[in-house]
C-alpha cells in the first residue's frame, strides 16, 4: 500500500487550487453573518441555498482585509445605498487558498454593486407584491385617523437625535398643545432593528387603550441604515396594527416598505411632530366652527322661541282682554238686572208698606175717634157690652178732642 504524509497531501491540495483558481472568480453568495474586528477586518459566512426549499446548499467563510475593506465599504453604500450587512445577496470577485496549517479560506477582492443593487430591487419587489397578494398594503391607512391624536405611543431609539427633535417641536409649538409622549425603546438601524421594532409594537399592543396613534421615527443618517424597514415582517406587523401609524424615519428621497404600509408618511421626526400639531389646529377650527354654528343655531331658536312665546303671549292678554270685557258686560248686566229687581221689590214693599199704613190708620183709635166714634172705657178696659158695667161704676168716654168721665145710674 503507497501512502504520503499530511504535509504531501496538502502540499498537492495548495497546488491543485493554485493551478486552478489562478485568478480571481466571481461568485454569486448570501452573507449570512458578518463581523467586523477592531483591525479593520471583515469576517463573512457567505451560503447559498435551495430556490424552492431554502435548504442551504453550500457554506464557506470569507475574509475581506482591512487595506481592501476600506476601499470596499464606502463604495458599494455610496453605491447602492445599502450597507454590507447579513441578508444581502453580493456579487464578489474573490481569491481561493489553501494554507497547509490554516486549510481552506476564500479572500475577497471585489464586489459588484449593481448586482446587490438588482437583488434588493427585486427582493424589494417581491415584498411589496407579497404585501399586495395578502391585502394588507392599504390596511392602516383606512383606519380613522383621530380627531385628537394626543396620547402618542412613540418607538425610537432613546438618544436619537431626531427623537429630542420630535419632543422639542410638540414642546415648542405656539399652539400649545397638550401632548402625552410614551417611548417605546429600540434599535433603529442594523440587523437587530426589525425584530426590536417588532418587540415594541407588541409593547404598544398590550396597552393599545392608552394610545391615539404610533409614531416610529430616526434621526438623519446614511440611506443604508434604512435597510431594515424594507422587510416583509415589519411591513406586515405595521400595516395590521390597530393603530394608525406615523413613519417619520428620517430620509429625504427613498421611499421605504414602511413608508408605503403606514397610514402617514412624512420625510423627518420633526414633520411628524408638525403634522400632528396642524391636525389638532385643524380640528380645533373645524370645532370652533361647529361651536360658532351651534350657537347660531341656538340663538335662532331662542329668537323663534321667543317670538312664538311673545305672540302666544299677546294671543293669552287678547283672550283674556276679551273675557274680562265679555265678564264685565255679564257682569254690568246681571248688575242692572239686580238694580232692576231690588228697585222693583222695593217699590213692591213701599207700596205694601204704605197700604199697611192705610190699614191701620183706617182702624186705629183716633181715625175712629175723628169720623164720630167714640170709645169707653171702665178701669182702663174699653167697653164692649153693657154687661160689663153696673149702676155706680165710673166710665171715662174718649172723643175726637178729648175724654170725660160719667158715672152709671
């Protein structure tokens, strides 16, 4: 049996890499981790997986050195807009080795922008005709927006420029608007900053009662650190939230995922403050208004009211004007029929008075007296029979013009 030792193997191995990879290959790779050393080198783990399965096909590590990184780095974000970062498909050209102690190691020398410019146009693409075939994209920009978006739940980073620019504008406005700011902490840029987003929508979520809306905002910075809000699962999360939402995250030219599913899109943290203090001045006018035609309205209905009540008013003194004079007629009537009756009683009873008076002057003792009559009387008893005197008795004997006394013999 022939046999060679390690150090021949390898020796062949390094000579049979070196005849075939004579020169720098392009390859076509995802970068799956990436590590950057105090040095100035970069460390990459570079896969390619399966179409349909995602299955990972192959997976080998890659090193750019600091004197070729340098130059790299600033060229393919100027580029691209995109910073070299995990997830990322790249085209590289690179240089194959193989060291005897260290094995096998791929160099990278270049990279081809366009390329990565292409893979994220299409994965980009592809995200948003994914976000349309699920019949999300519009779904937070039909919320109602609310009349008074005051309670603001607000998902930044906590030192963030553009987040101290938000406060300050809410705080400095001349409106004067009452504002009640919760933070919700999180990384903003870089490959933690989906999932950390993410994490604090849900914060919001388990309190949703206490808020009006959702504000995500960063401060300005490179177009490459807003890489992660082009992602399906913080596009799906932001456009199924029950909240509205206020992307403010700090670009002037691209328009991200996030800015396309939120319900309001604004350039900058400090336009976010802005808009939502020219929504409150909005409403306010709209609500003095609707104060000023209510009380117009008001007004108008007092005045019917009042005229109403006033002729109703008329109409009651005219009806009782009217009774008081019908009254006073009956009354003035039963008055003259009253004088009338006791006028004619009283003439009834002067004539029966004066008759009575006839009557007993006619039969009183002196109308008797004076036709010739005389009376007699014995111990101051008138006499009616001769009966009632004997011999001797003293009578006295009235006339019309005096008395006499006699005496029975």
């Amino acid at each position: 049996m022939t046999s060679i030792s390690l150090s021949e193997l390898t020796s062949q191995i390094q000579e049979t890499i070196r005849d075939t990879f004579n020169s720098s290959v392009w390859i076509r790779a995802e970068i799956s981790e990436l590590r950057e050393n105090p040095g100035g080198h970069c460390y990459l783990e570079l896969i390619e997986k399966d179409v349909d399965s995602d299955a990972i096909l192959a997976k080998t590590k890659a090193t750019i050195w600091a004197s070729t990184y340098r130059m790299l780095k600033p060229y393919f974000e100027t580029s691209t807009g995109q910073s070299i970062r995990s997830g990322l498909n790249v085209l590289i050209a690179i240089t194959v080795e193989f060291h005897s102690v260290y094995g096998f190691s791929l160099n990278v020398r270049d990279i081809d922008p366009t390329f990565t410019i292409g893979e994220l146009a299409a994965r980009r693409l592809q995200i948003i005709r994914q976000l349309e075939a699920d019949g999300i994209v519009e779904m937070n920009k039909q919320l109602d927006f609310p009349l008074l978006p005051q309670r603001l739940a607000i998902i930044s980073s906590q030192t963030a420029a553009g987040y101290g620019d938000f406060c300050d504008q809410l705080r400095n406005d001349e409106s004067k608007f009452a504002f009640y700011p919760k933070l919700f902490p999180a990384i903003m840029q870089g490959d933690q900053a989906e999932k950390s987003i993410i994490s604090a929508l849900e914060e919001i979520y388990k309190n949703i009662d206490l808020f009006d809306v959702v504000i995500i905002i960063r401060g300005g910075g490179a177009t490459t650190d807003l890489a992660c809000f082009d992602t399906y699962e913080l596009a799906l999360n932001c456009a199924q939230f029950p909240l509205p939402i206020i992307a403010g995250i700090g670009h002037q030219r691209d328009i991200s995922i996030l800015d396309m599913v939120a319900h309001t899109s604004v350039k900058t943290p400090t336009a976010a403050a802005e808009f939502l203090i020219s929504v409150l001045e909005g409403n306010e006018n709209t609500i003095l208004n609707l104060f000023a035609d209510i009380q117009d309205i008001v007004k108008r209905k007092i005045d019917t009211e009042m005229r109403y009540f006033e002729q109703t008013q008329l109409r009651i003194k005219q009806t009782l004007r009217n009774w008081v004079i019908q009254k006073t007629h009956k009354l003035e009537s039963q008055k003259n029929r009253l004088k009338s009756s006791v006028r004619l009683q009283m003439l009834k009873q002067n004539n029966f008075l004066l008759m009575l008076e006839k009557n007993i002057e006619t039969h009183s003792p002196s109308f008797l007296l004076k036709h010739g009559y005389t009376i007699t009387s014995s111990n101051g008893k008138r006499l009616t029979s001769v009966k009632q005197i004997k011999q001797g008795d003293k009578i006295r004997t009235f006339v019309s013009d005096g008395d006499f006394e006699s005496e029975v013999k």
